[in-house]
C-alpha cells in the first residue's frame, strides 16, 4: 500500500525530471495500483477487456491532476516558515480548483465506466479507488504541517 501512496505523490515538480529509474519505478507503482484494482473488482474475461483501457485512459488524466495535489504541497513547503495570508488565500484557491477538477474529471468517468461495466460494478470501482486514494492523502496529510 505504500506504493500506491507513493504513486499519488509522482507528480511533484522535482519528480517531473526524474530520470530513467523514476520513471520505472512510477511504472511499477501503477502497476501495484492496478493489482490492487484487479483483485478487488472481480471482473469477467469480457469485462476486463472493456474496462482496463478506460481505467488506464483515467489513470493518466487522474496522474495529472495529482501531479497538481503534488506541486501545491511543494509550493506550501517553499512558503511555509513565512506563509503570509495572501499566500494563504492563494493556496486555498488552489487546493479547491485541484478539489474540482478531480471530481470533475470523476463524474467524467463514471459515465465511461458505466458504458463498459454494470453500475454495481462502477460503485464497486469507485469505492476501490476512493479507498486507495484515501490512504495515499491520509499519508499525505501526515507529512504535511499545520499553517503557522
């Protein structure tokens, strides 16, 4: 589970140049991630072929919206000994547009999933993936202080 942590966390900026080796390693982060997906969906031969190139078309735009979550930390980090309350209110800002953007790009894709799975089983996803992104920000969270 801590790779799926770890894959939440890829997009930091200074991840984004990562070499060779961290791209791999992003690889196989995602690939535990699908794993965990595979073992918990129950899925028919037929099903999966229909679901994983959704699932993979989404993991790609949800990657994006994380490397957002990601540069945002940093950009607390860089601020926080001297955080001012422009800064603040920037932060905020930023945090609720990433907030919307993800669910946004959710309901998106509820709707794709549900052309390839019967609705059971789009809940069932969902709560896998809400699941593995709840650990990944709780672990988040905890590296992350509080505002001075």
């Amino acid at each position: 589970m801590a790779l799926v942590i770890l894959a939440y966390l890829v997009g930091a900026p200074f991840l984004a140049q990562a070499d060779e080796a961290m791209e791999l390693q992003r690889q196989i982060l995602m690939s535990e991630k699908k794993l965990a997906v595979l073992q918990n969906m129950e899925l028919t031969e037929s099903e999966k072929e229909a679901f994983w190139p959704v699932y993979d078309r989404y993991q790609d735009e949800l990657f994006n919206v994380n490397r957002k979550t990601g540069q945002l930390v940093v950009k607390f980090a860089e601020a926080y000994q001297s955080l001012t309350d422009d800064q603040a209110k920037e932060l905020m800002r930023d945090y609720v547009k990433i907030e919307k953007e993800r669910v946004k790009l959710k309901e998106s894709y509820i709707k794709k999933f549900e052309k390839v799975l019967p609705a059971k089983k789009v809940m069932r996803y969902l709560q896998v993936e809400n699941k593995l992104d709840a650990i990944a920000r709780y672990e988040l969270a905890k590296g992350v202080p509080l505002a001075k």
